[in-house]
C-alpha cells in the first residue's frame, strides 16, 4: 500500500479544539501505532505523521473532520539513508 505523510498546520488558538475532536474520536484506525511529530512546543503549530493509504484522499478522509481543511497530504516513499 502506498506511504503518505500527512503535515497539518493550525492557529495556536486551535491546538485546544484539534486535541478535543481527536480524544472524542478515538484514534482513527489508520493512525494507531504511528508516531505524531508535534511542532507545536517550537510555536510552529502543527504536526506531521506518516502512514499508508490507497491514495491522498483516502488519507485525508481519515482524519477527523476538523483536522482536514489545515492538513495537506504527500505521497512518495520512505528512504534509508
């Protein structure tokens, strides 16, 4: 299955509300066991995750509804360096 990374941006003021909407969710199945970067503590609000999915649209239907408008989905794949 293809890899996707999945880079969301928000507003400060939104972290509160992302957070709530994803713990009233529960974490999305395509989700669990995956690492979350958060950027928030730098003041760069926003969070980066890598997982697989059919294709981008399919990645992004994933998430909860209010991540997805602040949420921009690459495909490709992972290299070792």
């Amino acid at each position: 299955m293809p890899q996707v990374m999945l880079h969301n941006t928000h507003r400060p003021e939104d972290c509160e509300a992302l957070n709530e909407e994803w713990q009233a969710h529960g974490t999305p199945p395509a989700f669990q066991g995956r690492t979350f970067f958060c950027t928030c503590p730098s003041g760069e609000h926003g969070a980066f995750v890598q997982l697989e999915a059919e294709d981008p649209a399919a990645a992004l239907a994933s998430l909860p509804s209010r991540f997805r408008a602040g949420t921009r989905v690459y495909s490709g794949e992972p290299m070792t360096l």
